[in-house]
C-alpha cells in the first residue's frame, strides 16, 4: 500500500492543451510541474519517499479586516486591522512563513522547498478592507495572501479590479469562489457549471492567472459538487473544515477560521494547538 503516493497521482493536474495556450507561461511551468510530479511518483521506490513531502500546512480563514458595524449579522467575521497586524507580527516571530496555496501544492506534489512553518492567509469572498487593511501588512513581511473571490464582488465593485491587479502585483494568488456564492449542494447541474467553471473562466479573463483552487462558498460542498470541481481543471478546493490541509484530500483541504473575538491569544491558542 502505498496511500501517499496514490493521493499524489490523484492530485495530478489533467492539462489540455489549449489550456496550456490560454493560460501561457502559468501553462507551460504547470505543465513541467505535472511531468515532474509524474516523474517523481514513477521512482518513489516505496511509500516512505512519497511521505517525505506530505507535510500538512494551516491555511488561515480571513473575511473583513475592519471592526465589526453595530448589529451586524456575523460580527465574528469581522477582524479588527490592529488584530490582524498583531497576528502576522506573531507568526513572524514563531518562524512562520506566509506562502501561496500553488506552492504548498508543489511540494506536495513533487517536494519543492517550502518553509519550514509554512501558513498560507486566506481571505473570502473579496472585501475591500483586504485589500486596504491587510495587504500592507502581509506586503511588510513580503508575504502573499490568496484571495478566494466571488466574481460578484468584483463585478458589484465591492473590491475594484484595480485593486485586486495590485494584489497580484504583491504576488497574492487569486482563487475562485464562485460567481455568486450559492449553496452548491442545493443548484442544479448547470448552474452548478456555471457558478464552478464559469467562475474560473471569468477571473482568467479578467485578470490573467491560472486559477488552479477553488473555495466552497459558506464550506458547502459533497461529493458531485467535488465531482465538478475536479471536472472544471482544479487541483484542489478548500473547505471550512477545521484543521490543518493534507495532500490526502486534496479537494477538502481544511482550514483554521479566524475570528473577530480570537483577539491575538485566542489566535495564538488556535496556531499553537493546530501547527504546534
Ligand atoms: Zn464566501
């Protein structure tokens, strides 16, 4: 038995190529990723090779970087600014390093460096403030954030297209979260490709990245939701499932939710308990 390297070949990315020719040097670099990754679980001679790189890693949950309106529905998705610096500043000085989901990928897949503390920062759905409160802190530090992005927020001017070019200029990763944040366990099949599909081809176009992970809007999803997801040309999808993200689900990969009343110990309490 060799589960490591089978998850692995799992996480194979399937290219075609006109995706290659569409998305261009993202294209041909995963293309060569693929064929390493190939190459690489070929030789394993055992599964102790493929455990080498399987290491799993926190993935932060973010939403707004703002204090919490008054009588707003969901206060506990609203991170104050000043705790958010303070959380960052943390990790910094516990050794972690921020890094992108594409990366973490990489060295699950064919055991590229990563830091030893990795964490990789997400942020849902697409708020301004994350683009105002928390890429200059994340930009300090030289450390990415991934954006989970609703098309819609995009669209509806939430968070101006201008804005969201300047987080790939500070090397943020941009991943899909949908068009409009349905339940996908409730949507028929063609909206379901719609909203999995459809939303990946919308950010390519706007933006020009590869857009290889999705999100679950509100951590919805089952088994034909990931069926979709897997069919739309992702490598993997995460969930609000708590707990660090493992090369053996590549399509649940959980997530640390952080809070509005997490403050800094409450945060420091959630790293030290799940990545210690
Ligand atoms: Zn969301």
């Amino acid at each position: 038995m060799k589960p490591a390297i089978r998850n692995l070949r799992d996480m194979r990315p399937r290219f075609k190529v006109a995706d290659c020719a569409a998305s261009g040097r993202f294209g041909r670099a995963a293309v060569a990723i693929a064929v390493i990754g190939a190459a690489a679980a070929l030789a394993a001679p055992s599964g102790i090779a493929g455990r080498r790189h399987d290491r799993p890693v926190p993935i932060l949950m973010y939403h707004v970087i703002a204090a919490p309106p008054a009588g707003v529905a969901f206060p506990e998705l609203f991170v104050r600014p000043a705790d958010f610096a303070k959380q960052m500043k943390w990790l910094a000085h516990q050794g972690f390093h921020a890094v992108t989901l594409r990366e973490v990928y990489e060295y699950w897949l064919t055991g590229s460096p990563l830091p030893r503390r990795a964490v990789v920062i997400s942020f849902d759905d697409g708020y301004l403030s994350q683009a105002t409160e928390a890429m200059p802190v994340l930009r300090k530090l030289h450390w990415p954030g991934v954006l989970n992005l609703k098309v819609n927020a995009v669209q509806k001017f939430n968070l101006p297209l201008w804005r969201v070019r300047a987080l790939i200029a500070a090397k943020w990763e941009i991943d899909a979260h949908t068009i409009t944040h349905p339940d996908l366990t409730t949507v028929d099949d063609a909206r379901l490709w719609q909203e999995v599909h459809g939303s990946r081809v919308e950010i390519r176009k706007m933006l020009h990245v590869p857009v290889e992970f999705f999100c679950y809007p509100s951590g919805r999803y089952n088994a034909h939701v990931i069926d979709a997801v897997r069919r739309a040309g992702y490598w993997g999808a995460t969930t609000t499932n708590y707990g660090l993200a493992s090369p053996a689900k590549p399509y649940e990969l959980s997530r640390v939710r952080i809070n509005g009343s997490d403050g800094l110990a409450g945060f420091a309490h959630k790293l030290e308990s799940v990545a210690p």
